[in-house]
C-alpha cells in the first residue's frame, strides 16, 4: 500500500499542523437516533474548529464491530483509497476508539487517526483560556492518555505549549511517560481541589446574598452566548463555532420584579461527552448543579434538536443536577426558521409556561424571555406573615427589597407583614438573628 501524502504532516516528528487535510468517518453502528448527515456536519465542525481542513464525510455502516478495527477489513482499504486520493494526513474518527483500534486504522488507511474523544480534547486544549481551564483540560488529556500506546505520547518532562493529539516526539519511553503522568495527575487533581474549595467560598457568599442565579446550558452553538450577550450587554466570545465558550461567565441581571439576578453563561455540551471531561470540569459544572435555575438553550432549526435535548440532559444528570431543580426551555434560532415553522413553534411555546420561542440573534421573544424567568422564580414563593418591632425599620426595608408584601397590620409596638419570600430568602432572614424581631411563619 502507498503511503499516505505528507503535506501538513512531517513524518519523522509524527506531528500535524493546522491545515491538515482531513476525512472525517461516521461508523453507523444502527440504534442512533440522529441524522448522518447531521452527524458527520457536527463532527466537520469540530475538526474545522482545531484549523482543519476537512476534505470528504465518509459514512460507514458497521453492523458488528471489529476488536481490531471497529470497521470492516473491506471498508479499511475502502478508506485508505479515500485518505490516498484526497492526500490527507489525518482520519478523525466519529466514535470511542480503544487504541489497539486506533494503531491498527493508522496502520491500514496510512493516516494518523484521532478519534471522537481526542477531537473534543483538543479543542478543549485550545480554547481553554483561564488558569482553571487550562489546569481542567490538562488533566481530561493526561486521564486519555494514560492507557494509550499509540504514537500520541509527549514526554512531560519537554515543555510544550497546549495539551494536543496532533504532534508528539513519538514512542518513547513509555513507563517513564505514565509514571510522570501519574505524578502530574495527582499534582493537577490536588490544584483542582483548591479551585473547588475557593469557587465553593464564592458560591457560598452568593447564596448568603439575595439574587437568584440564573444558568444557561445547551447544547454547543446552539446561542448560549449570544443569549448572554443580549441579555446582560456582556462581550463574551460568540460565533458560529463550536466550544466558543469554555470557561464560566457570570454577569448581574436586571429582571422585571426582581432587584437583581446572577446570570452564568456555561461551556456547551455535547453527544459522548468525554467523562474525563466530565469528571475534569467538575468544579465548573457546579455553577450549574447550584444555580436555582436552568435555562436549556435549544436550536431548533436544528435536525437533531430533539436528539441534543436528551444529550443536555443526560450531562446534567451525570453531574449531579437534581430534577427538582427549576428549569425552562429557550427555543433559539427562530431566525432560521421558515415562516410556517416559526409560527406554529411560536404558537406552541405560548401555550406553554416552561417554554419560549425566541432568536437571541435579533431580539425577538427576548422580553419574554425575561418575563418567564422572573414569574418562573417567583412562582416557587411561598406567603409568610412577620411580625416585627414598630421600630424595626431595616426589618421592614430588607422584605420589601426582597420579597412582595401583601398587607400588613400595626399594633401599639408591633408590625405584621403578609410577605411573599423564596424559601431561601425567608431562610436568611430568620439567621439575622435580631432579638428585637419576632418571626411567625
């Protein structure tokens, strides 16, 4: 068999550039219930993300999977003639590849082969823009290494900018390379915890404030930060990319009937997450699990938009969100939509409280949006009557800030208020621990 071509590729370090030519592969392995087309577009988009060039789609159906290969010995040469009249460099795999499977395919196709996982590890790698991100990604990458013996390897002790699959000195040795990621794994985790307990303080001190937070999740490029954008007047990064975001954005919110409100932008999420990602970013995650409620950010012009609902709420399950939690539905894109789709999905969200149609690109259905979030917060309110001292004026002002009092009736010394409150509002008031207040649910 020829070898493949070498533009983009240098043999001898084993190392990609960006511009690489690339096929992309979908192993149709049947019970999935997404389009191919739709598919190998997503997966396109990611390897296009990392500066890719990708040159053909290649859709394969596997109906029993090879130990050695995933696919067929017959579509293994069928795909090596591909990677050979394209001359590409590299085979991006859409699927979870063990890496005697990833050896074998770079054997038999004469490319270097990058599966699903690797692919969204480094992107991850690139977009990763904070200390925490970068600390995250690292340890996502070193976890999915660890049990690799391919030609992916980068010996720790060399520095090197990134945590990419693309380039590597090779081979070599390999025991060192996994105890020095043992020792870099174990150092990584333990920064980590420090960033949990350090977010954790954070978390703590807003719930002792009085402003609901507000988290949007998603799919990837379904709008979340164009979403945040409009709605906050923030700059954060948000373009037709998938992974535009990464790293966590909060921003205070302006909502109607409520002082204030934390908004938090979160990074996408997507099918077969990697659970080293999963795992790894974790304490960022944890915005969500905290948040009071959850804002699923939907692109309906989509073909796969049923299917990444149920993907969003997998992850959110996996990290532990509970299904109590409040949660709504934005059905972005609208702008996309045919006249006749648009309409009849408006018409639908209107006869539904937890959801609305909107195009977070021109506005519309952004104000109600706002609406729905602030009647959403507040519906979970319950009625409490207060009794306070007839001099208890900052008593007075901290229920009229916060909650909705209803009436109230006065005495010689003593005040009662009829106040709608959250639970958690009602909560802190009763730790301020005045003894001059006396508190009767």
């Amino acid at each position: 068999m020829t070898s493949a071509p070498t533009q983009g590729f240098d043999r001898d370090r084993d190392e990609f550039t960006r511009g690489a030519r690339a096929i992309v592969v979908l192993p149709d392995q049947g019970g999935a219930n997404r389009d191919n087309d739709a598919r190998l577009a997503e997966t396109a988009g990611l390897a296009e993300a990392i500066g890719v060039e990708v040159v053909d789609r290649v859709a394969l159906r596997v109906r029993q999977p090879r130990a050695a290969t995933l696919i067929g010995s017959g579509q293994v040469q069928g795909l090596a003639t591909i990677v050979q009249q394209n001359e590409a460099t590299l085979v991006v795999v859409d699927a979870a590849l063990s890496p005697i499977q990833q050896r074998n395919l770079e054997t038999g196709v004469g490319a270097k082969v990058i599966d699903r996982t690797g692919l969204i590890l480094e992107i991850f790698g690139e977009r990763a823009a904070t200390a925490e991100g970068r600390l995250q990604v690292e340890l996502a990458h070193l976890d999915y290494q660890a049990g690799r013996l391919v030609r992916s390897w980068t010996h720790l002790e060399r520095q090197r900018g990134g945590f990419g699959f693309l380039g590597g000195p090779g081979e070599t040795q390999i025991e060192a390379d996994r105890r020095l990621i043992r020792d870099r794994m174990a150092k990584l985790r333990r920064e980590l915890d420090q960033v949990t307990r350090t977010r954790g303080l954070h978390r703590d001190r807003r719930q002792r404030a009085p402003w609901p937070v507000i988290a949007l999740v998603g799919y990837t490029n379904a709008g979340k930060s164009t979403l945040f954008n409009r709605l906050t007047g923030a700059d954060v990064m948000a373009e037709d990319l998938l992974f535009a975001t990464l790293d966590p954005t909060l921003r205070q919110l302006s909502l109607p009937g409520l002082e204030k409100a934390i908004l938090s932008d979160t990074v996408g999420f997507v099918s077969d997450l990697p659970t080293q990602l999963v795992a790894a970013f974790k304490a960022t995650l944890e915005e969500v699990v905290s948040a009071d409620l959850l804002v699923h950010v939907r692109d309906v012009a989509h073909p796969d938009s049923e299917a990444q609902r149920t993907d969003v709420e997998a992850v959110l399950a996996e990290i532990g969100v509970s299904e109590t939690t409040l949660r709504m539905e934005a059905w972005n894109k609208l702008d996309l939509l045919e006249p006749d789709r648009h309409d009849a999905l408006v018409a639908e969200a209107g006869r539904r409280d937890d959801v609305v149609a909107l195009s977070a690109l021109t506005g519309e259905g952004v104000n109600v949006l706002m609406e729905a979030v602030a009647l959403r917060l507040t519906s979970a309110h319950r009625q409490y009557r207060i009794t306070l001292a007839a001099g208890d004026g900052a008593g007075a002002a901290w229920l009229h800030a916060h909650g909705e009092v209803l009436g109230q009736e006065a005495t010689d010394d003593r005040v009662a208020y009829d106040v709608r409150l959250a639970k958690r509002d009602h909560e802190r008031f009763l730790q301020r621990g005045d003894p001059e207040r006396v508190l009767n649910r």
